[in-house]
C-alpha cells in the first residue's frame, strides 16, 4: 500500500482518522495510531511485521539498559545496541551483495558460495537509523529512555514516516507522543501538503516514470539525446516522487499532531554541492553529520583528515541507498566534490555568476544519478558513452515513442519549473484575506481532484525509496 492509492486515499486513511479522532484521550489516539501503523506495514510484506517488532522491543530495553547505567557500562550498552541494529541492517540488505563479492574472490579457485536469497524488509534502512539515533541521544543525555512501550513502538511505527523517513529523531516527538493538539488550521494545513506531495507523486514523478525505464531499463546503447532526455527525466522523477513521499509524510503528521522534519528544500536550486546536501534528504545528511561525521572528528582535526571524513561518510551513504557498488560509486562521486569544493572551489563558487554556479550543481548532481538509476556497473558506463555522444546523437527509439507523451513533455517542463528554481511566492495564494483563502483552497482543491483522477485511472506505482 502506498499513500497514492486507491486502498490509502479512499479506505485505509478515511477509517484511521475516524477512529482517530473519536478517541478522547492521546493514550487511546497512540493504540489506534500504532495498530493502524501496523496494519499499514503488514499489507507490504506480513511476515517482516515480525522483525519489526523484534526491533521494537529489543530497542526499548537497550534504551533502558543505557538510561540505567553509568560509565564504562553505559558506553558497553550503548555498543551492543548499535550492533544489534547495524547486524539487523547488514544480514537483511547486504548479506547477498557479501556473497557475491566473496565469489568473485574464490572464482578463481573453484569455489562458490551459495548466495542466499533474502527479501529486503521494507523500511529497515529508516527504522535502524531511527533507533541508532535514539540510543545515542539517551546515551549522550539528551533524552530520557520512554518507559512506555506503546509510545516507543509509536516512535518506530508511525505509518507516515515509517517506510521512507524522514529520518525523525526521538527528541523531536517525544513530548507529541503525550501531549499533542490538532486544530482546523493545522489540519489544513497538513491537508494542503499532502495534495501537494500527491500531486507531485502522480502528476509529475509517475509520468516521467515511463520514460526514464525506457531509457536505462530497456534501451541498449543509448544514443545523445536519449541519454540526457532519460537523465533529465530520472532527475525529475527521484525528487518529485521522494520529495512527494515526505510531503506528504510531513503533512499526515500535521493532521494528526506530530510535528515531523522537513527534508527537502528545493535542493536543484542550490549553488554547490555543498549546498545541495543542506538541502536535499536533510533529515539523513544531519543523521550522518551528527552520528558519524562529528564522532570521526569532524572538521577538527586538520584538512587532511576532514577530507578522510567526509570520504567516509559519503561511501557509507552509498552503501546505506543500497546493497551494490554503483551506490558506493555515487557516494564517492558526491564525497569526492565536497572535498573538492571545500579544497578551493568553494571559494571560487562564491565569487562565480549565480548562473555558472548553478548550472556546475545541477551538472554534478545529474551526472551522480546515472550511477544511482544504473543497474549495473557496465549499464552506467553505456549511459555515460550516451551522455558524451559515443552512442551516436540521434535515432527513432521506442523508449522515447513509449514514454515521452504529451503529459510526460508537460511533466519535464513542470518539474524542471518547479524544482530547479527559487520562485518569488504568489501572492494571489500566500497573501490574507478572503479572496486569498479562497483562491488557496480553489487550487488545492483542483488538485487533489485531478491528482486522485490520475491515482483511479492508473496503477499504483510505489515509491522510489521503499527499495531503501
């Protein structure tokens, strides 16, 4: 199930917030929101509910293990939790890739490891990381372990961030978690992101979606122009389907009291990459700041070892995307251009038109998605011989014929509009008054109207990092 379909819009979220709301008190609210959470995980894959809830529990006795100790105990406990959730990630996403890679080692000796065939739980990446957090803010003092169970697994479980972030932190929620109010103004206000995050999900990111398979799915040798039709596409699709999710995600908490993190602000639009990692998956670039960049020392211990840092960070947010060495790739691509900028080209950056700035970024950053979109390591090399020509410039193509419709030309134009430019607000829709109001509801209302119309007449596509 995701939040683009016709089982979330029309049954699945209209009954949760009937229940939701009939109940008086925040206790019963968490039990109705949890079991609706858990509803809403099972329907992906049932049997991985199981772990999920294995994760629950031994995190909520780590967590008060940690909160009971002091000293060398504390920082024991502290190491076993972060194992425990490190090995859970690491058995379920990257067991089959360590196989793979230890034949390619004992090939030349005739051996072979059978490679175990281990479905990916759905969410485990964002849950892991939430309870990594959490452990380590107790440990540091921040907060306090929750002795509540129902409240924790409600941390863990919430449906709106649980399977795609964002990565939200304990202390963001906790007081939420028992005390929280919902007014009209904030439901609608909740209410016009979610349109929004759906509109972008299924107006934008799920027309382009033909198009970018057709090119790095099912064409060979992609000539010129296929190459950067398709990669424009695919740097269109992955922010409005991403940025669509947590949009929404954000804006179902606002309805129902939680205050969730933003994680994107307009990211293409920013002037490096630096820039561009303040401002795309925030809410993970601050988890890797402050849980493994700082711990490794940050930018404290002279350049040299910054660069280190940094290169670190960026391999293992390769690795975390998923199990494959074109994601490690696409770390270092992004790793080896901040260290870059922080050398010397940040300065010159600065100094640089606004619009070579810019154009450098998005350059960059469409040029790290072929290794993200890539399925393999020789698939990106033939869509960088396309990129630079190597393929020929031009041909008729059935991946172009299939994908670029009118509706997918429309989307490009939108989502390039959109999402690679800062745009004064409209002050038609952000102004006061009653005309404003009226006009703000008219265009959310319009959308939601045709973005449900697109959810009814097409089929459900999930969303792109549910893989992760």
């Amino acid at each position: 199930m995701t939040f683009a379909s016709i089982e979330f819009l029309f049954y699945f979220f209209p009954l949760f917030l009937i229940a939701y709301f009939s109940a008086k008190t925040i206790t019963t609210r968490n039990y109705i929101f949890l079991a609706f959470s858990l509803v809403f995980y099972a329907a992906g894959y049932t049997p991985h509910i199981l772990l999920l809830l294995g994760s629950v529990a031994a995190n909520f006795f780590l967590a008060k293990a940690i909160d009971a100790r002091e000293g060398p105990a504390r920082v024991r406990v502290l190491g076993w939790g972060v194992a425990f959730n490190l090995v859970l990630l690491g058995v379920f996403k990257y067991t089959g890739f360590l196989v793979e890679n230890l034949n390619a080692l004992v090939e030349p000796m005739g051996l072979e490891v059978p490679v175990p065939q281990i479905a990916l739980p759905l969410g485990i990446s964002f849950y892991s990381f939430h309870a990594i957090s959490y452990l380590a803010d107790i440990y540091k003092r921040k907060v306090h372990a929750n002795r509540d169970p129902a409240q924790f697994a409600l941390y863990m479980c919430m449906f709106p961030q649980l399977v795609a972030g964002p990565i939200v932190r304990y202390a963001t929620v906790a007081r939420q978690l028992s005390e929280r109010r919902v007014t009209m103004a904030r439901f609608s206000a909740g209410a016009r992101l979610f349109v929004i995050g759906l509109a972008w999900k299924v107006l934008i990111a799920d027309e382009v979606a033909r198009l970018v398979d057709g090119v790095f799915g099912t064409t060979t040798h992609p000539t010129f122009v296929e190459a950067w039709l398709g990669l424009y596409a695919y740097t269109v699709q992955i922010y409005f389907d991403f940025a669509g999710y947590s949009t929404m995600a954000v804006g179902l908490g606002i309805m129902v009291g939680f205050a969730l993190p933003r994680n994107f602000r307009l990211p293409y639009a920013s002037h490096s990459i630096t820039e561009f990692w303040r401002r795309w998956h925030m809410s993970l670039s601050a988890f890797l700041r402050d849980y493994l960049y700082i711990p490794l020392g940050g930018n404290r211990r002279g350049e040299l070892r910054t660069y280190i840092n940094l290169s670190a960070v960026f391999l293992l947010c390769g690795l975390w995307h998923g199990a494959s060495w074109n994601f490690v790739i696409w770390g270092a691509h992004h790793g080896a251009f901040l260290i870059i900028e922080r050398a010397f080209l940040g300065r010159w950056l600065k100094r640089a038109p606004g619009v070579v700035s810019h154009f450098y970024t998005v350059l960059v950053v469409m040029l790290g998605w072929v290794w993200f979109r890539a399925d393999s390591f020789p698939g990106a090399i033939d869509m960088f011989h396309g990129l630079v020509g190597l393929n020929g410039f031009s041909r008729a193509s059935m991946a172009l014929g299939f994908g670029l419709t009118p509706l997918a030309i429309l989307a490009l134009v939108a989502g390039g509009l959109i999402g690679f430019f800062r745009w004064p607000r409209w002050q038609l829709l952000s102004g006061e008054g009653a005309l404003a109001r009226v006009a703000d509801f008219a265009f959310v209302a319009a959308l939601m109207l045709v973005s449900v119309a697109w959810v009814g007449g097409t089929t459900a596509t999930p969303f792109l990092y549910y893989r992760f």
